[in-house]
C-alpha cells in the first residue's frame, strides 16, 4: 500500500469507524450508510489537515468513492 493510500484510509477509519479496513479501497457512498455531507465535510476538512492542502466544498460533494478522493489530492501534494 502507498503512502498515500495509507494515509487516506486512515482518514476514512477515522470518519467511518466501523469501515472495516479490507473495505476501504472499495467503498462508496452507497456502501456506507453513515457518508453523508456532513462526513463529506469532515473527510475534506480531514485529508486538508493531513496533507496541508485545501479543497473547493464544491469539489468534495461530488466524492463518491474512495476512488475518487484518492485522486482528489494527487496533483497538490508537494513533495
């Protein structure tokens, strides 16, 4: 597992607790009952915090996988 990959999952451990960790690179909102916007909103405010980075509210509620906040990141990270 990268490190990204790494600290992304524990991002989403700590939002969705009860995610089993073999569950994260597949889930989606549909898959977790409790990714709603205010999970979206602590997931952005999460990851910003995590990698210094920022992001448009806007852009976070169109997350609807692990997926696709995985590569939400990838051109903003320095170093």
């Amino acid at each position: 597992m990268d490190e990204l990959n790494s600290r992304l999952a524990a991002v989403f451990r700590a939002v969705f607790p009860g995610l089993h960790a073999s569950a994260i690179a597949d889930s989606t909102k549909d898959s977790i009952a409790d990714w709603d916007s205010v999970a979206t909103v602590t997931l952005c405010t999460l990851i910003e915090e995590e990698f210094g980075i920022e992001f448009d509210l806007e852009e976070a509620g169109e997350w609807t996988s692990f997926g696709q906040v995985h590569t939400a990141p990838e051109g903003r990270l320095v170093g």
